[in-house]
C-alpha cells in the first residue's frame, strides 16, 4: 500500500533554528536569518539550499516558510 505523505527531512540544529525564525516571521530576508542566528552568510546559503529542495522554504526577495 502507497501512500502520498511526504518524508520529513532529518533537520539540523540549526536547520530547526532557520525553520523556526522563517515560521515566527513567516519572511525574512537572508541578511535577516543571518543577522538573527548569528551564522555565516554562506552558512545560511546553504540551510536555505537544503531547505528549498525539501520544498520546506520558497525564495524569491525574502525567504518564506511553505505551508
């Protein structure tokens, strides 16, 4: 039997943190998220890479959570 649930990504802790702020603030731009976590620029880049992927954050001029 087959069913349509989407899997869960295994998030990180500060995967969890971005996720979190984004769902708070429901947008916040990628200086924001870098400003509020105290992570790297790049670090930051690559949360929201990952978290694209899972269709968990949509990008454009701000940064949203999905959902």
């Amino acid at each position: 039997m087959q069913t349509d649930i989407p899997l869960i990504p295994d998030l990180g802790r500060n995967d969890r943190r971005v996720l979190g702020l984004l769902f708070r603030h429901r947008a916040l731009t990628q200086s924001g998220l870098v400003e509020q976590t105290q992570l790297t620029q790049q670090s930051v880049s690559r949360i929201l890479a990952r978290l694209g992927e899972t269709g968990l954050v949509g990008t454009g001029g701000r940064v949203s959570a999905e959902g």
